[in-house]
C-alpha cells in the first residue's frame, strides 16, 4: 500500500498515512485534531528532479579562439 502525504487545513499539520490506492481525501481523518478537512499533498518520491533550471545552464567547456 502507498504512503499518502496530507495536510490538514485546521491544524496546518502534516501526516503521512498507509491507505490503499484510491483513497482520498474523504476518507481521512486528522490524526491531531480530528478534523476531516485535509488535504492531500503529492508524494515526494512520485516526481523526479530532473530538469535544473535555476542558474541557467551555461557550459563554457568550448574554449574560446
Ligand atoms: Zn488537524
């Protein structure tokens, strides 16, 4: 079973829940609060860094004439 990732909106509190796939918000109960107004984060291990754009790729390996 996957790990889901929610935070909740009374509390402002993450928790990581075991549920089954297809689970959602509805069925998510607040562990601190008990609250059922959570939402669910993406998981971090879904998505990939790949493309690193923050300082611009400037690759001067081509030495100048
Ligand atoms: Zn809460």
């Amino acid at each position: 079973m996957p790990i889901y990732e929610y935070i909740c909106n009374s509390c402002n509190k993450e928790f990581s829940l075991l549920q089954k796939m297809g689970s959602t918000e509805k069925d998510t109960i607040c562990p601190h609060c008990g609250s059922r107004d959570v939402r669910k984060l993406i998981s971090p291990f879904c998505c990939s860094v790949q493309s690193g754009d923050s300082t611009g790729n400037t690759t001067t390996l081509s030495g100048s004439t």
